[in-house]
C-alpha cells in the first residue's frame, strides 16, 4: 500500500500536528516530542498524530546490523497514546517511502493529514538521503505555510536520552540509568512456557518466560524485579541468563515470584527490572546454589521493600 494510502486510510478527519519517528523505547525524549506535539495541537485547535514506523528503518537501510528493540509496536503505541497524543498512526518503511524527498514528504502530510503543524527532534531529517535538515524544514514550513517546531534534546544527568544509550546500560546491567533515561522502569512481558521444572525441585519455581529474540535484555544475571501477573503485582528474584550450573541451555528469563502459589503457564506476564543483584554464575555443587538463590530472595526483599501493601505489590 503506498504511503499516501496509509496516511489517508488512517486520516482523523481533522487538521493536525505531526510527529513521525520509530520511538523506540517511548524514552523521555519522546516524551518530550510528543508533549510539544500535543501543546502546539492545542495551541492551533488541531488533533496531535504520531506517525510510527511498524519497523525500524535500521532495518531496511542496513539488514546486516539488526538492533534489538527496546520495545514491540504494540507497547510502543499504547505508551505512545498514554502520553495523551490524539492518535497514533503506524505505516510502513520500504523503499518507497525510502525514496520519497522532504518536500514531496512534507506535502503528502499536507494533503492527507491536513497537516498545520510538524514537529521534529533534535538533529533529525526528513526524506530521501536525509535532505530534508532542519534548514530546509523550515524553509519548506515557511513555503507550504505550516508550523514547524524543533524540540531541544532531553538531558539526564548529563545524558542525552538516546535509544541507543539505553541499550547500552541495560547491556551493562544499570538498570538505574535505563530507568531514568526511559522514565519508567524497563520491563519485558512474554507468555510463561513450561521449563524442566528444575526450580521447583531446588525449593524455588520460577515462571519461565522466553524472550523476543529481536528485543533488547538486560545483561545475564540476577536481577529484583516486580512482576505483574493476571492475578496481581508481586516481587521476585529473576534469573536472565543460561543455567551454568547445569545445563547452558537456551537463555530465558526465570522469576521465581516471592509469597505466590499458583500455575502461570500460558499466561501472560510483564517483568520489570528493578536492581541487578549479580552477575549469573556457575555453583560447584546444588546446594552452594540453593544457599545464593536464598540470598538473592533476601537481596529482593530487602530492595523492593518486604510489605505485601507496598504499592499494591505482594
């Protein structure tokens, strides 16, 4: 389907303001694009639009690179519409659209969204070989009379917030950093497979998630995290990682949630990653192991806060 039949197939009807980008991980500084979006909507009477693509450019552009994601569409829309933005529109990146340049881009907006209003990120480009800079944006915006807006980085703690800084502390394990550059806590959410049910054995069930092989992890290792279960919100020890101790199976993401009883399998399940404890190890014997995984238990409690009340959490 070409882009103008996208664009018009999902057209509120309405004028608009503009946003367009992947929003990879929905960080603070998409928050902050989509904020301007929404302020100059309003400023205009306009609806606020974001346009995502359904999959990275990176992925076109360059196949052999392939970059885990902080995020699947699904999620990235819902944060997206959660910001407040009036509606989200999910196209296609491929060659067509890769061949579009910035004006024939502009004016495609411009007939089927009824654009008023577009508003950019720091350093982006728009159309074919990135022609469209924020100069020639703004001489476009002053030709074809719209509003353009370019919105200043957002800075945490002296970091630009970037996707790819993001996947570079949860390659690190700094689950704090990946917290404060996203604004919320990092999490994962994936179906509950059966394992070998060796945790059980051990003392220790866990609910065993595989996890998308093109989304990005945190680095293997043990990790207090919360999970969010259909029946509620509990704390729990996590395990990413591959079993060193027995098998170097396939790496998966084992919770082993605290105070619950109860069968998960096939149900769905978001893990956030709050605080990585420790790197994932190998035991010289079940019981060395049995004797960390009781402290990783304490470690958990003692982080997240041991009260069942707390925040709703069990």
């Amino acid at each position: 389907m070409s882009l103008q039949s996208q664009l018009n197939a999902a057209s509120p009807g309405r004028p608009a303001v503009i946003t367009v980008g992947t929003f990879d991980g929905v960080h603070v500084g998409h928050a902050r694009l989509l904020e301007a979006t929404i302020g100059l909507a309003r400023e205009i009477n306009a609806d606020s639009v974001a346009i995502t693509f359904r999959s990275p450019p990176r992925e076109l552009l360059d196949p052999t690179l392939p970059v885990p994601h902080l995020g699947g569409l699904d999620e990235r829309k819902g944060l997206i519409k959660g910001l407040g933005i009036d509606h989200v529109i999910e196209i296609d990146f491929d060659d067509e659209i890769r061949s579009v340049n910035a004006e024939n881009f502009v004016r495609i907006l411009l007939s089927e969204l009824d654009m008023k209003g577009l508003v950019l990120g720091p350093g982006a480009t728009v159309g074919h070989d990135r022609g469209g800079d924020e100069d020639r944006m703004r001489a476009l915006s002053d030709e074809l009379e719209f509003e353009l807006r370019v919105v200043p980085p957002a800075m945490v703690n002296g970091k630009v917030a970037r996707s790819t800084t993001i996947r570079a502390a949860l390659t690190a394990g700094d689950m704090a950093s990946a917290a404060e550059l996203l604004g919320r806590t990092f999490s994962v959410t994936g179906i509950v497979t059966e394992g070998d049910r060796r945790g059980r054995t051990l003392g220790f069930p866990t609910a065993n998630v595989t996890p998308d092989p093109h989304g990005a992890l945190p680095a293997d290792g043990i990790y207090a995290c919360f999970v969010t279960t259909p029946d509620g919100r509990y704390q729990a020890a996590t395990n990413i990682g591959v079993r060193p101790t027995f098998d170097n199976g396939p790496r998966i993401i084992e919770p082993f949630l605290l105070d619950f009883e109860g069968d998960l399998y096939g149900q769905r399940i978001t893990v956030e990653f709050v605080e990585r404890l420790r790197e994932e190890a190998k035991f010289d014997s079940v019981d060395a192991l049995i004797v960390q995984m009781n402290k990783d238990v304490e470690d958990t409690r003692r982080i997240l806060g041991a009260s069942r009340e707390q925040s709703g959490t069990r």
